[in-house]
C-alpha cells in the first residue's frame, strides 16, 4: 500500500510553524487536498495536506506534527495529487492505523486500485431508497430503532458508558439475510486508548466475522491530525466493497467527538474565527461530507450503512456535536446513565431513541407482519410505565391502581427481560418479537391499543 505520486511540483520554503500547521510560501498549480512531502533535513520524511492555498501563503496540515522541523532546513514538495488510498478485497480480517497502514504483522495486501480518499456524496437522483434491514442481535435496535441498509443511525453515548462493548457486539453479531448476500464491516476508532485498541483487536480475532471485518485504528497518542484522515479512509473501502463488489457494507466510526476535538485544534491553528464552542463554523458541512457518502444507489448490489458513535459531553444531547449529527441523520440511539446504573446492558433509552426509516423496513413480507405494531405498542406503553413511575414518587406506589400497578409490573419485566441482554447473547428477530409478546402479555388485553385483535389472539399468552 505505498503511494506512488506523480507531478512533483517545486518545492517551497517555510514562512512560519504553528503546532501541526505548516505556513510555506505560495507557488503556482497547487490544490486544495494535495500531497505533500517534507523532507525535514535529517534524513527523515513526513506527509501533510494542503488546508488553504492562497496568493500570500499555503497552509498545509503536517500528519505527524512540526516538531523537530526546522524552518531553514526543511523542504517540501507538493506530490500532484490527494491523498490515495489502496483498497483490494484482501484487506478484510486486517486491522490498519488510521492512515492505512498495516498494523497486524501481516504483510500489505495485494492492492486492486487507488482511491482519492476525500470521495463525494452520492446524487441524491442516483440514491435507491433504503427497505432492506441489517440485523445487531441487540432487541432494543432490531426491534424498536431498526438499523436498515444505507441508513445513517448514530449511537449517543457518555462517559463511563459501555458504547465500546455496544460497538463491538453489532461488530460480532450483525449480519443481513439472504444466502446470496454478501456482508462486510469496516470499523474505524479515533483517539482511543491502547487498551481499547487492543479489545478492538481481540474482538476481530475472536469473531465468527473475522474475515468480514476491517479495523482502521488511530489511537490517543497518535497525531490528532490523522483522525481527520481515517474515517475517510474507512468510508474510501467501504465504498469500494460495496459499490464495486457488490457488498453489503456497514461502516462503524467513533469516537466522533474526537474527531471534532481535531478539527477544532486545526482551525484554532490557522486562526478561524470560532463558532459554537470554539468549533469550526464549516464542522456541519465537514460531518456531512462524511455522513452522506453512505446508502444505496441505483443499479448497483451493495450498500453502505453507517453508524457514528459519539460521546456527548456532559450528557448535553444539545452540544454541538450530537445536535449537527442528528440534523445529518437519520435518527439515533440514545444511551441512558440512569438504566446502566441499574444494571442494564445494553442501557437503550427507548423515548429519545428513533429510526427514520424503520417504518419501511418492517412488516409482512420483510421481518413480521406484527413488527410494527409491536414496536408501536411497546413505546407507548414504556411512555405509559415513565408516567406512573413519576406518579408514584409523589402518591406512593400503594395508593395507585391496579391497572397502574400491572404497568409497572410491565416496565420492570420489559427492562430486565426485553431491553437487558447478555454481551454474547445474539437473538434473532423472532426470539426478540416473541419475547416483546412475552412481556407484553403482562398487561390486560383492553390496554393493547396498538394491537390488532388478529395479532392478540395468535402471540397474546394467556398462562
């Protein structure tokens, strides 16, 4: 996987250096995205990518920061062409650093072509609609939040949350149905700690999906400048394995917060006027050029399906970050403090939680005829259960009624039994429905609203 540039320019000199940005005097014919190669004067090499390219100046991002570079010593050299990436089907069951470098032991993978990384959106006149679903084994996703492919479905998490373990078991567990369909994951992490990478890494050696999955590491020590390559690194060969062969693809990136970290210490760099928070004013614009590469387009086999994941400081669904990925989206999953407190894993809160596409995805003919109405009849009676929880902080739970008391039998059942699952527990979607039927069976049968008397009569359990 070695780059090979063509139509080296001439090369420039330093006017100025400022932590991973690297200020050269203009030349003509250069780029926004080009290549470019420092030759620091000891012998050693880096890359960087050109940000800006002005009359008075070049600004270009060093991958490995600046330091150790001297202004008088130093030379660089614009290569002609972006960032490239070498995809080939070989490189699935490898695990690579966030810029494509292998990481594994293994030796490089034979390479089918080269990519530009920084890719396009698809046309929105050339995008198929997405009505084919892919299944986590996790009943709080497949059942209420249905991830479908080419769909985006970010996971908002916190601190101290177990999104990793969350991330890992769809890693292990997801597949798509249909013998003939062919399935691949590519799983991009950025600025994560040694240890996570290394629970990434048993997670790939010890999945059943092993020779479906794709690791691009960038790790906290790494240059936070790479985190801005790697998701597009990821995205660059899904879209290849999906659009070229024919795969199903569903692409897992995060930390997304990190991500953003480094595009607002690149943007205090070049000395950007600040916007919300101190984050770039472009950050909507810069999250959707990744966010809408993904789905289905016409005429073509594959897909690529996305889900970000992201830690939201303080809990603030409104902070930047999550508020821009949900205007981007379609949907999110939401993880509660307060459920994984209890005790429940995977701790899913349900009322925030929401799949825009869902409703097309299920239903006769695709998962159950009884799926959607399931879903419908458990949400609004958990909203029902949430109510009479409130109630009961104020009035005690003796004074409620029996019809309030069989709700709050129901919303411990449903918590314990449907939402809590074990982290090598894969249910199928019919094991999920008809544990949904199990626990809803403890409600009486005039409180099933949503419920045809058709559907009633065939899951209700009556024992």
């Amino acid at each position: 996987m070695e780059l090979i540039f063509e139509g080296v320019k001439e090369s420039s000199r330093f006017k100025e250096l400022r932590g991973a940005i690297a200020v050269l005097e203009p030349i003509n014919g250069v780029f926004y995205g080009e290549m470019v190669e420092f030759d620091i004067g000891d012998g050693s090499r880096r890359l960087g990518r050109v940000l800006e390219a002005g009359r008075e100046a070049i600004i270009v991002q060093v991958f490995e920061g600046t330091a150790g570079i001297s202004t008088s010593k130093a030379k660089a050299k614009f290569l002609g062409q972006p960032f490239k990436l070498g995809v080939s089907e070989e490189m699935l069951g490898r695990v690579f650093n966030g810029t494509g470098k292998p990481i594994d032991d293994y030796p490089l993978p034979t390479i089918d072509k080269e990519v530009d990384i920084n890719g396009l959106a698809i046309n929105p006149m050339s995008r198929d609609y997405p009505r084919d679903i892919i299944q986590t084994g996790i009943s709080a996703i497949d059942a209420m939040n249905t991830l479908v492919r080419g769909q985006k479905l970010p996971i908002f998490s916190g601190s101290g949350l177990p999104h990793n373990e969350i991330v890992a078991q769809i890693i292990k567990q997801a597949s798509v149905s249909g013998k003939a369909e062919k399935f691949a994951i590519v799983f991009a992490a950025m600025g994560i700690r040694f240890d996570e990478a290394l629970f990434f890494r048993d997670v790939l050696e010890n999945t059943a999906n092993m020779d479906k999955v794709t690791m691009f590491l960038n790790l906290a020590d790494d240059p936070p400048e790479e985190r801005i390559i790697t998701p597009r690194c990821a995205l660059t060969l899904a879209e290849y394995l999906a659009f070229e062969k024919g795969r199903h693809v569903l692409v897992i990136i995060g930390d997304m917060t990190n991500y953003c970290e480094s595009l607002r210490e690149l943007s205090a760099a070049r000395d950007e006027v600040p916007s919300r928070k101190g984050y770039p004013g472009y950050m909507y614009t810069d999250l959707a050029s990744l966010y809408e590469r993904c789905g289905r387009v016409k005429d073509r086999e594959g897909s690529v399906t996305l889900i970000p994941f992201l830690t939201m400081p303080n809990m603030d669904i409104s902070h930047p970050i999550p508020d821009l990925t949900g205007y981007i989206t379609e949907g999110q999953i939401v993880l509660s403090r307060a459920l994984y407190q209890k005790g429940i894993y995977p701790p899913i809160d349900l009322p925030p939680s929401l799949s825009r596409l869902m409703k097309d995805a299920i239903g006769k003919g695709r998962t159950r005829e009884d799926h959607p109405n399931v879903a419908n009849q458990l949400y609004a009676s958990y909203a029902e259960v949430q109510w009479i929880r409130s109630l009961a902080d104020i009035v005690g739970e003796e004074e409620l009624s029996e019809r309030d008391k069989k709700f709050l039998e129901f919303g411990e059942k449903f918590e314990k039994r449907f939402l809590s699952q074990g982290y090598d527990e894969n249910r199928s979607l019919e094991q999920t429905l008809n544990i949904a039927w199990e626990v809803l069976s403890i409600l009486p049968e005039n409180q099933l609203h949503r419920l045809t008397k058709e559907q009633i009569e065939k899951y209700y359990n009556r024992d």
